[in-house]
C-alpha cells in the first residue's frame, strides 16, 4: 500500500537518466593526454569505474529515447519526432532536448537550442556497497574536479555540483539562486514508452540537465558548464564544458508548443458490487463539506499517472460526516488488464467539494484478498485533504 498524490501529467521518476557519449575518450577538453584504458594518477582510487563501463550498462536504457528499435547505438538513425525540440511545458520552462545526442551518436559536442554547450567530459565514477554510482570525478586543464548530490551533505537541497573536494565547502559550481539569471538554463531529455494500446508517446522520465555560463574554473579560466544527473545511482554523471571568455550570453529560447500526449488506449469502466465482495474501500468523510470519490486500475509501469490508467468508476460523492462502502471481487478486477502483468493496482482518489488543491488517493495492489481497507478523510491547518487508514479482515 502506498500514499499516491493524484494530478495532471504525473510522471513518475524512478528510472531516470542519462546515456553518454560513445566515444568519450577525447573529453577531457585540457592538456592532459589520458586514454580510457588508465586512470590519471590525480584521480583517487576510489574513483576506479571508467567511462566506457558506465556508458556499457546504460546501452540498453538509453535505446528507450528512440521511437525506433535500433541494433546499436552507431546504428542510429533519428526521425524527425526523435529531433523535436520545444518547452515541454510553461510551468517551469524546460527545455526538451533529442535525446539522441546522448550516448548513441558517435561524437562529444551537446547543442541545445543552436547552442554549443562543449564537450562531454571523460569521468571516473565510484561505486557505493550497493554498486550504484554515487560520486564521480574529471580532470579539465590538468585540474581535477568532483560531481556530487548536493543532497548528501545539505538535506533537501538537491542539486547536482562540481567542487574543487569532497564537500561543499569546494563547491564552485551550484544553481542555486542561480535559476531566473541569464547564465542559468535547464533542459529535460525524453524516453519512448509505450501506452497500454502499444503506441510509442513520449515523456520526460530520461532526466535534466542544466548550464551555467561563465563559471571560473580552478585555473582562472571561464567555461560554459552542463551537468546531467538523474539516477546517477545507476548510469553514471555527465558534464559538458566549453572555454568561453567569461561573457557569453545565453540564446533566447523561443516559445515552442510544448509536447503532449492523448493516450490511444480507451478507458474501461468497473463498479463496486452488491455482494460477493473480497475487498472493501470504505471512506469515511469526516469534514464538512461533500467528498468526491473515485477508484481506478493502473497500470504501474508507464510513468505517466494518467496514460497507466486501466479503468476507472464513476465518481461518488459522500456527505459530511457519511461513510461509503465501495466492494469489489478482486477477480474480477483482474480481468480487466490489458495484459498479463503483477505491475497494477487498484487505487481511490479523493476530492473536496470546493477545494483548489490537487487530488489525494491511496493506492493498493490486487492481492488484497477479504481485507477491509478504511480512509478516514480530514482536513490540516492548510485546509488540504490529509487521509487516514487502517485495514481489517472482511
């Protein structure tokens, strides 16, 4: 069971990333001449995972930013959907990037926007116990430089950073406050999934990326900065630099219509049942305004909310005070996947009569057999809906 925030175009990031160059070996963009089969003596041991290991493990992952299937990254080649690049949405201005850039054409440049943004850098990786990528390092003009989380040492300050050391007090690269300046912009980077009538859509689950313009490095010099990542934890960081003069400007990016997406797949429709059941939501509204509610099967792979969405009832509404039981048989439920999958669950959203906030809901998966499970609705200081439950056997 699991408490789910319920809105328009929610996407969920648990596999995001990037792929890298195919042919990192010539990034260094410095003096230093090291080849990708030895390690420069200024990087620290720990930082032992090359570059060519990391690109290997995310080959796979990084074939879902194409709409085609394609036998190797050298194989490819994009469409013209593959190169659309547009604000994906007006909210916060991201920027979609082809993805193709990525790891699967040879070369090491990244453009955005008609922009040179410079050069992928050859990093060093290190491994946690758990084998995920935590941290990584690069030399640049013979100076050695780090990529962390910044999350790991400031709590809910979640930025990607370079630093002279390991730790924050060597940070010489950071968006914060950085954000509505003309050296900052942010890009997204799409993936190809496929909606439950096995069409192609697009969404924004391959990662982020942002730049800073004129950063001084270590040496004096200025460079235009790119950092990438999203689940570093299992592909690994990029950075792309590029040697300015410490006074480039950031193009203008102009008002594309962002991408969107009506899923193919048609909606089915279920409702509880008179009797028989094996598994009860009952609802509890304890406020003081009507409740409505609705359940729904999702399909919990596709990362868009809304595009996962296998059936849905129609909505009921409680009064105040009043209690609901919504019974289903769970079999019955079950036949309604598109497919044979584990990866689905039925779920119940909640919204208050009068309310702007977004929905809430509760989510559960379909093994639930001859359980009860209650919600009990109230409202917070805030005024938003703040559920509470409990399960018992039926």
């Amino acid at each position: 069971m699991k408490k789910t925030f319920l809105f328009a175009g929610f996407a969920a990031a648990i596999l995001l990333t990037f792929a890298g160059c195919s042919n990192p070996s010539s990034a260094s963009n410095g003096s230093s001449d090291k080849s990708n089969d030895s390690i420069p003596s200024s990087v620290p041991e720990t930082f032992s995972v090359q570059f060519p290991e990391v690109l290997e493990k995310s080959e796979e992952f990084v074939k879902k930013s194409l709409k085609a299937n394609i036998p190797s990254r050298a194989a490819l080649n994009p469409t013209e959907e593959d190169k659309w690049e547009g604000r994906i949405n007006y909210q916060n201005g991201n920027w979609n990037v082809p993805s193709y850039f990525y790891g699967v054409v040879p070369g090491d440049n990244l453009v955005v926007n008609g922009e040179d943004l410079g050069t992928l850098q050859d990093l060093y990786h290190s491994k946690d116990e758990n084998g995920n990528y935590r941290k990584a390092t690069f030399v640049y003009k013979d100076k050695l430089y780090y990529v962390f989380d910044k999350s790991e040492y400031v709590r809910d300050d979640s930025y990607i950073v370079l630093g002279t050391a390991d730790n924050v007090e060597s940070i010489i690269f950071d968006q914060k406050d950085k954000t509505d300046t003309p050296e900052f912009s942010n890009f997204k980077f799409w993936v190809w999934e496929r909606d439950l009538a096995n069409v192609c859509y697009r969404t924004g689950d391959l990662g982020y990326a942002y730049t800073l313009r004129n950063v001084q490095m270590q040496d004096g010099s200025y460079a235009t900065v790119t950092v990438a990542g999203y689940n570093y934890f299992n592909y690994g960081f990029r950075v792309w630099i590029k040697e300015t003069d410490g006074k480039s400007v950031k193009k203008d990016y102009p008002n594309a219509a962002p991408y969107s997406f009506t899923s193919s797949y048609n909606i089915k429709t279920f409702a509880p049942v008179e009797s028989g059941e094996d598994f009860i939501y009952e609802v509890v509204n304890n406020t003081n305004v009507n409740l409505t509610v609705q359940n729904y099967i999702r399909f919990w792979e596709i990362s868009d909310f809304w595009v996962g969405m296998v059936a849905k009832t129609a909505e009921q509404t409680i009064a105040p005070g009043q209690t609901k039981q919504l019974k289903y048989k769970l079999a019955d439920l079950k036949a309604l996947k598109p497919f044979e999958t584990n990866r689905i669950g039925i779920g119940c959203t909640y919204k208050l009569e009068g309310s702007n906030s977004r929905p809430s809901g509760w989510e559960n998966n379909l093994e639930q057999v001859n359980k009860k499970h209650t919600v009990t609705v109230t409202v917070d200081s805030e005024g938003y809906m703040n559920g509470e439950n409990s399960w018992s056997d039926l």
